[in-house]
C-alpha cells in the first residue's frame, strides 16, 4: 500500500544512521566539544582519557561507544536545557561502558546507592486519593517503560531484531483476556506483521491519532541520531484494548512503553492494570527473554534519565481559574496537567 512519507529516503529513518557523528566504531581522536551542552559532553570534556579508555569495547551484542555517545557529539545541545546526550544500545552498555554510565547517571539522579531499594509494589499501594479536592481531576495516567534482555534496545536494533520483538510482545499481548483483551496495530506501511502486511489502514491509523493513542516517526535530530528512528516503520506498532484504557507501543524508543490511563483520578486503578500488564507480559516470555534490569539500577531503558521504576505518572485538572473560583484560598499546590515521576 503507498504512504505518502517516503521513510526510506529520509534521514535517520531509512537504513543507514543519521549522518554525523560514526555509529559504529569511534575515531582515534574525540571531536572538539568545547561548544557542547549536555551531560555526555560535560563527562568527556572534564575526563579527557576516558574516551580513549572505552572507545575501542563492545557488548556482547555488538554496540560501542561511538552507538552511544552519537547523539550527544551530533547534537551541542543548549546550556538551559541539558539534555544526557548519550544511550543504552542494550542492557550491558550499563557495565562495558559503566566510567561514563555511572557519571552520566550520578549527573542525572545523584549517587545511586549500592543496592536499589526494593520497589513497593502493587500489594502495598497507598489507598489515599491523588485527587485532593474531587471532581477536579480529568484524566490520569500510569506509564511503564520496559526493554527486553539480551536483546539490543531501538537504538542499536538490527531490523530483524525489531521484528522479532514486535512478534514477541504482540504475541504476548494478544493472549490477554477480559477487560485487558484488545488489537494490535502495525504502524502504516511497516511489512513486519504477517497477518496485516501493510500495516494497519489509513482509517484505524486516523482512529487511533484522533483519540491521542499512536506515536508518530522521530523528527528531532537529538532523537533522529540515536539510532532508534531507523528502518522506520518496520516492527513497530501499537496495541489498544477494547475499552481503550490500556495502550501498548512497541519499538518506539524503547521495545516496550505500556500506558494504562483512564477518566477521573484513579490513578491505583491505572497502576494495578498496568502492574497486570506487565505482569503478563513478562511472564509470557519468561522462557525466551526477561525485562533488561540490574539489582542496583532498577529495570534499564536506552536513556539513562529513565532508569529506575522506568514508571511515570500523570493527571490532568481543570484550570486554575476554576479551582481558585470554587475553593478559594485552597488550590496552592495544585497545576494543570500536573505531572509526577519515579525513577
């Protein structure tokens, strides 16, 4: 079926990398990042012997420096906005390149502790309402990112690789029962799903647009140069139950981003449909492949700002001026589109 955006031909999305920065081997000499503005930049300009220390490893799978560091010597960011300007290519990045991980991490979260604390948990989730003056609240919602192991993450992701992860996830997904029962979706134009060859149609792809559920391709260089935009659309899709409160991307920027959301304020309704989820998921291919995490750092996702519970919370109110007309003197804490994380 023909679509209009020619992927194959643009920059970061066809088969080769986003001219730069070489993605595959380092060169002997580090360019000059005296004009550079993230994390990455920082951590190699003010230790000058670690770029020649970890420019010549790889993982297991393949990734090496130049894969990680790409985007943050492609990119010199801006001073009021540090970005981390580096990627995870898969799970082990954490440890072959851990002098630059480890600062990257510290720069981004603090000292992380010896060993991680253990998570709470869905048994021990507090019963306290995140919706301090009811009826305020529009919509909320839970989002988990998760990646498999021994697998290379999005950035670094041959294309058989994506689709042999979109076949597991989906598969996985697509065995769910009841209220978590639902469709997958194969992006527009992507080959990789066997029973919907051309992806999904135009009018699910508008369907899902119109109720803000699909992602659409990389355009950002920061993000075009990290590698995870490449061989766009193949094996990548998106799965929606059929009460539209759960979505599942696949291969975005991350094998796995579940969202559970839903009207009003319940978000520990959200978070035991998404704990569920996952749950599942993780079950089902417990045999073949396990989510990327380390016992220190939490589960492991390409960027490092993630790392952690990789969990997100959301929820949005009504404005200000409405809150303060109804309780006045009463709304000091509260914003729209209010937004909370943990990592």
């Amino acid at each position: 079926m023909p679509y209009e955006i020619p992927f194959s031909q643009l920059p970061g999305l066809g088969e080769e990398d986003y001219p730069g920065f070489p993605a595959q081997l380092c060169p002997n000499e580090l360019p000059d990042l005296s004009k550079h503005c993230s994390l990455c930049a920082d951590v190699l300009k003010d230790n000058p012997e670690m770029y020649q220390e970890l420019k010549d490893r790889q993982t297991s799978t393949g990734v090496s420096l130049a894969r990680c560091i790409k985007t943050g010597i492609d990119n010199r960011g801006h001073p009021c906005l540090k970005s981390i300007g580096a990627v995870a290519g898969d799970a082990e990045c954490y440890q072959v390149f851990a002098p630059l991980f480890e600062k990257l991490i510290q720069g981004r979260h603090g000292k992380v502790p010896e060993a991680h604390m253990k998570c709470h948990g869905r048994r021990t989730l507090t019963a306290e309402s995140a919706e301090p003056l009811e009826g305020y609240v529009i919509s909320c919602k839970v989002a988990a990112s998760r990646n498999l192991d021994g697998t290379p993450f999005p950035p670094a992701a041959s294309r058989d690789q994506r689709q042999e992860v979109e076949h597991m996830i989906s598969g996985a997904a697509l065995q769910m029962e009841g209220a978590l029962k639902g469709t997958y979706f194969p992006l527009v134009g992507s080959s990789s799903y066997p029973s919907k060859p051309d992806g999904m149609t135009l009018e699910e792809e508008k369907m899902l647009t119109d109720d803000h559920l699909l992602f659409q391709h990389p355009d950002a260089p920061a993000v075009l140069s990290t590698g995870s935009g490449r061989h766009w659309p193949h094996g990548r899709g998106v799965f929606v139950n059929e009460r539209k409160t759960l979505t599942l991307w696949i291969n975005e920027e991350e094998h796995l981003k579940a969202t559970s959301q839903r009207q009003g304020g319940d978000v520990q309704a959200a978070f035991r449909e998404l704990s569920a989820v996952l749950a599942h998921i993780s079950g089902s291919l417990a045999d073949r492949a396990g989510f990327a995490k380390s016992d220190r750092l939490g589960y492991l996702t390409s960027n490092p700002a993630n790392i952690g519970t990789a969990l997100r919370a959301e929820s949005s109110a009504y404005s200000l001026y409405h809150l303060a007309f109804s309780c006045p003197g009463s709304v000091g804490g509260l914003g729209v589109g209010r937004e909370f994380r943990e990592s």
